[in-house]
C-alpha cells in the first residue's frame, strides 16, 4: 500500500492567511506605518520641527487658503503636519515594539518557569502576577512618569515593567496543559534537561499564543504613550509625538479641528491594524478553536 501524503501545516497556514481579509489588511496597514518611519527623513516633505509663524494655521491643500507645498496643513507654529505624522510614527513604533519584545521577555519566562516547574515556583509566580494585577498600569505609569520626567526610555522602561502580566498568564496556562504532554514525558524518559524541553518541546508550541499577545499588548503600549504624551508625561516637545499633536491642537478643536482628528485617525488606524493583525494570526494558528 502506498503512503498517504499528509497536508504540509505550514502550506495550509498560509493558504488560511492568504484567504483571511482581515490579516491582510491589518498586515498592509502595519508594513506602510513601518515604511514611514524606516524612511522618514526621506519620505517626509519638511524638517518636522522646523518653525515658521508666518505659515502659522495654513489649511490643508483641499481646502480654501491651502498651499500644496503643506499637503495636510501647518500647526500653530508653522510646523508641517504630514511631516510631524510621519516623524510621529516613529515614536509610536518605537514604544510599541519596545514595550512588546522587553514585557514580553518578562512575562514568558515567569509563565514558563512557573507553568512547567509547578510547586512553590508556581506560587511565586502567581504571587507576583497578582500583586501585578493589584496594581492599575496606567496610574501607576503617570505616577512614575511625573516623578521621573518624561523621556522616551523612562516610558518604554515603565510601560515594560507593567505590561508583561498577560504574557505571563497566557503561557503559564499554555505551559501547564503541555508539560504533561506524551512528547515532553518522552522527551523526559529520554533524558532532556529542563532547557532542552522547554526550548525545543514546548516553547514552539506555545509561540502562537505569545504572537497574539503581542499584537495585543503592542497596541495598548501605543495607547498609552498617546495618553502619557497627551498629558505631558511622555515624550516631550519638540519630539514629534502623535499624543503631542492633539495635546497641542486642543486650542483649536473648533477652529482647525483637522489639527485633532489627523493625528487621533493615525493612531486609531495603527491600533485597529494591529488588533487585526492579532486576530488574524490566532485564527490561522488555532483555526480548530475558530469559525
């Protein structure tokens, strides 16, 4: 009898992701963000902080009194805004991915250590993760931030040190259902030191889970450098900050409210990519548990 070829799960990943509409858009959306801010200096029309009152207010191209030479307009400093968006990506990105990778860090490796050696490891694991959830992340972030100053690596370091519980939930929880898994008891009648199993044997098959809740968390870390910004807590002028922006443009909500809603719609559509690109990968990575 000949052998019956079995579908390869990686090609019938991709053929899901390729039909997923969401993930797709999410996925173009989050790449164009990346381009702008990879290639900023070279795509952006201005220097962002490059101040001309005599261009103070100048509407949008499209609309009456625009000057096509500021394509979205000037703020009340004379400021190009296209350029100061594009600038302002960067900030975004920057938090985003560095709140993402170093909480990240954090909580998987206590939800590992915790989910596999159990016992009094567990506890404290789950004593720490409590007296996390204890604690409301953003009070706790602008308390800090007002007594530490705002910076971009006081942000990123704080923001980290408070958004790794849900890593650590979701993989301790993941860990603790595989570690009596037949393949991590072969591996461990076989010989495998405790890294080699966790590194070969269960972190592979607990990543889909750690990828959606990066997604998740890189967009909260977003969110909160806009509020921190907003508030005066986070990156400070002249630094092009998107949470600046509309902290700036306050003034002139009725007069000029495209100052507001530019950057409000730019960081609205980065965090709804994102989100789309999260739900997007659990469903290609855990279609059973999906319709």
């Amino acid at each position: 009898m000949s052998d019956i070829a079995l579908p390869d799960p990686r090609r019938a990943a991709l053929r899901r992701a390729l039909r997923h509409g969401g993930l797709i858009a999410g996925l173009a959306v989050v790449a164009a963000v990346v381009l702008l801010a990879v290639f900023a200096p070279l795509i952006a029309p201005h220097d962002p902080a490059a101040q001309n009152l005599t261009l103070r207010l100048i509407p949008p191209a499209w609309q009456e009194g625009g000057n096509p030479a500021y394509l979205l307009g000037t703020d009340h400093l004379g400021r190009d805004y296209l350029s100061r968006l594009i600038f302002g990506a960067r900030v975004s990105l920057a938090v985003g991915l560095s709140v993402m990778v170093l909480s990240g860090l954090i909580g998987a490796t206590l939800g590992f250590l915790g989910g596999y050696f159990g016992g009094r490891i567990d506890d404290l694991v789950m004593y720490v993760i409590t007296v996390r959830l204890s604690m409301p992340g953003l009070l706790v972030a602008l308390a800090v931030m007002s007594l530490l100053g705002g910076s971009l690596v006081t942000m990123i370091t704080v923001l980290s040190l408070l958004f790794w519980d849900r890593y650590a939930v979701v993989t301790r929880t993941a860990v603790r259902q595989l570690r009596q898994a037949d393949f991590v008891t072969a591996a461990r009648v076989a010989g495998a030191s405790h890294r080699w199993i966790l590194w070969h044997e269960v972190r592979p098959n607990v990543m889909p889970q750690i990828l959606v809740v990066a997604t998740l968390e890189m967009a909260m870390a977003i969110l909160s450098e806009a509020s921190l910004s907003f508030l005066g807590l986070g990156i400070q002028p002249p630094t092009p900050s998107w949470g600046i922006m509309i902290a700036e443009a306050r003034s002139f909500l009725f007069a000029k409210p495209y100052l507001v809603w530019m950057p409000g719609l730019a960081i609205f559509a980065l965090v709804l990519a994102i989100n789309l690109l999260g739900d997007g990968l659990r469903d290609v990575s855990q279609p059973e548990g999906r319709r």
